[in-house]
C-alpha cells in the first residue's frame, strides 16, 4: 500500500473500489477456473445446476443451508456453469464488502479526511479471506456483503431516527438483512441487531411511542419477509415438511462432536488474533457512541457464530467484517505497519499465486471423470465421500438426495435427513451401481461405521478397483478411490 505521505487528500468512492478490485483480483486470480476448491462450494454449485433441470433443494437435493444461498448459485449457473462464473461473483461480493467496510469506516471517524484506514481495513479484510477459507464461494464471502450494506444504511439513517423520523434507510436495512438470512441462518443476530438498535434510537427520540413500536415492528417484517416468502413457496407446493426438516429438525438433531469443535474453535480464535489486537486499538481511538456500535456489532456476530458452534475456520468471516471497521482509526495511524504484516501473514497461512495448484486440480478431475465413464458400466454411479460434482461431469443421474459427501459416511449426520442414513445407503446398493467413487480414508471423523462396513463389502464382492487418484481442494489433497466395472 502507498504510504499515507503520498496518499491523495482523499480517497474516492469509486478509486476505493476500483483498488479493492485490483487486491482482490491479484489475491484470488490463481483459484480462477478451479473445479474443486472446496467441497461445500463446489455442492452449492451442483445444487445450483441441478435446479435449472427442475430439483428442489431439500427434496430432490438435500441439505440444511438456506434457499437463498441456492437460489444464488441458480442465477450464477444461469450465466455459467463453468466454476469460473461463481468465483468471479464471490470476488465482486468479496470487493463490495471490503468497500462497504471503507465506507462504514469513514462515516464512524469522519475526521479521517482520506479515508486512508477505511481502505487499509478494506484491504485487510480481502487479505483475511483465504486464511478463513473464504477463497472462493461460501457462504460467508456473499452474506456478509447484505449484513455490511444494511450496517451502513442503519448508520447513514441515525440523524434521522434521532429526530423521530422512520427513514427508509432502515427499512432497506431490514430487507437486505433478511436476504443476508436466506443465504446463512445466523446473520439473523447481526440483523436483530441492527433492528434493536434502529428501534432503541427511535424510541428515545420525541416520536410518539405507538408510532415507534410500529415502526419497529414493520422493520422486523420487513427482515422476515424474505424467509417467509421461501416458506410459503415450500408450503404451497405440498413441501413444508422438507423445508421445516431442513431449516430446523435437521439442525436440532445434528449431535455436536465438543473435542473437534473445541480444537477448531482454539484454532478459529488464533487466527482472528492479529484482528483483535488491531480492533482493540482501534476502538480506543473510536468516539464512545460510534464504539458501542461496533461493539454491539461484533456481540451479535458472536452469538451467530455460537449458536452453530462447530467452529469451522469459514464461521469466522462474519466477525471480520466488524472487526475491520473497528481497526480502521488504527490502521489510519499505522497503517503502513499493520498492512505489510497481515499481508505477511495471511501469504503464510494461505499460499497465494499457487497456479500449479489449480492446474493439478484440473488434471485430477478430468482423471477422476475419465477414469469414472469408463468403468461405469450401464451404471448407475454411486459417490461415497467423493466430489460432489462427479455426478454431473460423468453425465450419471443424482441417485440419492444425500450427495454432500459427508452425508453417508460422516456419523454426526446420522439420520438428519429426512431419510435413514443406513436404510438409504442400503437402497442405494441395491441398485447395483455400476461404479463406486470414494475417499480413502473418509475425509471426516468420526465415520459412520455402519454404512461404511456396507459399502466396502459391495465393492469388494461386486467391483474391481480401478484406480486411486490424489485430488486436491485448496485446504489439502484426498486419495479418491475408483471402483468400476461392477457385476450385477
């Protein structure tokens, strides 16, 4: 980054962008065009996919995510279904927020005239994304852009509600923070958060009391609508029951595993802690009005992420953003510092430039394809703990509803379908696939025993090993095996 003694006197909207972009597109430009970057992405994409020829998700796909984050991926897909077209969105999500972020920045410490620590927690933010696997397409890189923008409006909308005026701002807040929530459960507390304090400043403003509580209370319409608009799809189309199972049985009855989550949630924390430090100075250098803010902020995005507490590295994103914003008064200061080291560090914990990488990747999907369609046989194809996409490349049907591949083989996703985990993996093998795609080892512990045992005692009395192929995803490389040419 320029030094801050030959920064412009101030830093445009459109000039804060277009450099994003160019961070953005310098630190993201190798995994362009990778088709297995990770697997939760590369199951949204088939998702998406798999929709425009008529599946329902949580029907003829399953899955507990919400619609929205399907139903972005249909319209990315709709574009393209090259993986290529979802990670240049993600990129754009991902550059729009780090500029929603320069711009939360500049309007909480309006006397940082250049914007200069708007744009480095921008860019910090960019740097942070790879090392919380926001490399590509989850969740988090596209929801967080919907829970920054509605930040932003409540903040532009404060003067006006300290008057008693409803601006609309906040009603657009709400709206853009239930779509936040169609994309990922959990933005739901940043986005009761923003209502809360929307209304709080309301209440105390001299706007009649019945007027504010119904203005509260259209907000939080507002912020449901979207949710409710999916729910009454399902439900008028005879699928409340799947959606219900999906949105709220499935996860109620997903057992957590404490010692892995203890040890991601130490590991989640070690890598936020360049940010806290540098929020912690920040927020000493914030004004006492705008610092509750942020804090509050950060409080709710907290609680989203232990109210799903398998602490996943890609969960933190959703602290980041707040964190970002609250380092920006330090980052004015020592900014020339501060973005040489996280930029070090994040090039540490998150190789950037690695095109080898994605020209393996490619190589091994292809192997993977080509070795599958020639033992395949009449078919059908089954994949056990394989790539999810396998389905689609090698031109063989979705069999089963519970193609994530930790559906059949992980155990803590026992029975939280709608099907029996055991009694679909019989079903399946029952159809006398014509070949088996399956990790070796499975990929996440603990695994499901039982159906592991029927599907090795399958392949090994039905099916010839054809080949084991070391594919790799960004975060390490699996040996999938290929069982082929299976007797009926």
């Amino acid at each position: 980054m320029p030094s801050p003694s030959i920064w412009p006197d101030r830093i445009s909207p459109l000039a804060r962008f277009a450099i994003l972009l160019l961070v953005a597109l310098m630190l993201r430009c190798d995994t362009f065009g990778d088709p297995n970057l990770h697997g939760d992405e590369v199951f949204y994409h088939t998702v998406g996919i798999a929709m425009h020829h008529g599946a329902l998700p949580y029907v003829d796909l399953w899955d507990r995510k919400p619609f929205g984050l399907f139903a972005l991926y249909y319209l990315i897909t709709a574009i393209s279904t090259a993986p290529l077209a979802y990670q240049l969105v993600a990129t754009l999500f991902a550059v729009a927020t780090a500029a929603t972020i320069g711009a939360i920045a500049a309007r909480l410490r309006p006397d940082d005239e250049r914007n200069l620590g708007g744009l480095l927690a921008g860019a910090c933010y960019l740097l942070w994304l790879a090392p919380l696997q926001g490399f590509g397409g989850q969740s988090p890189v596209f929801y967080n852009l919907f829970v920054a923008l509605a930040a932003l409006l409540v903040l532009r909308a404060l003067p006006a509600l300290r008057e008693g005026r409803a601006s609309g701002e906040v009603a657009a807040a709400m709206l853009l923070a239930g779509l936040g929530i169609t994309i990922k459960t959990t933005a739901l507390f940043e986005g009761a958060f923003l209502g809360l304090f929307s209304a709080w400043v309301l209440w105390r403003s001299p706007v009649e009391r019945g007027q504010a509580i119904r203005t509260a209370l259209l907000w939080a319409m507002l912020g449901a609508a979207p949710t409710l608009l999916i729910a009454t799809g399902y439900a008028t189309s005879g699928h409340w029951p799947e959606f219900w199972h999906a949105m709220v049985t499935s996860n109620l009855a997903k057992p957590p595993h404490a010692l892995t989550s203890l040890i991601r949630f130490g590991i989640m924390a070690a890598m936020l802690l360049p940010f806290l430090a540098i929020a912690g100075f920040g927020l000493r250098l914030t004004a006492p009005e705008p610092r509750r803010f942020v804090l509050l902020w950060l409080a709710a995005a907290f609680v989203g992420l232990c109210a799903v507490p398998n602490f996943y590295l890609h969960y933190g994103m959703p602290l980041l953003v707040p964190l970002c914003v609250a380092a920006a008064p330090y980052l004015t200061l020592r900014g020339r510092l501060w973005i040489v080291v996280i930029a070090v560090l994040s090039f540490i914990l998150a190789q950037p430039f690695d095109f080898a990488h994605t020209r393996q990747s490619r190589a091994a999907i292809a192997d993977l394809v080509a070795t599958t369609r020639a033992h395949v046989g009449r078919g059908p194809l089954l994949s056990y703990d394989g790539p999810p996409q396998i389905y689609r490349l090698t031109g063989q049907p979705l069999i089963t509803p519970l193609v994530f591949p930790t559906h059949l083989s992980h155990l803590i996703e026992k029975d939280t379908s709608p099907r029996s985990t055991l009694g679909e993996t019989r079903r399946l093998l029952a159809l006398r696939p014509g070949a088996v795609v399956m990790a070796e080892p499975i990929r996440n512990a603990p695994i499901n025993a039982e159906t592991h045992r029927l599907v090795l005692a399958y392949v090994g009395q039905h099916c010839r090993l054809i080949k084991a192929i070391r594919v790799p995803e960004r975060l390490g490389t699996d040996t999938i095996i290929v069982w082929g040419d299976c007797t009926r």
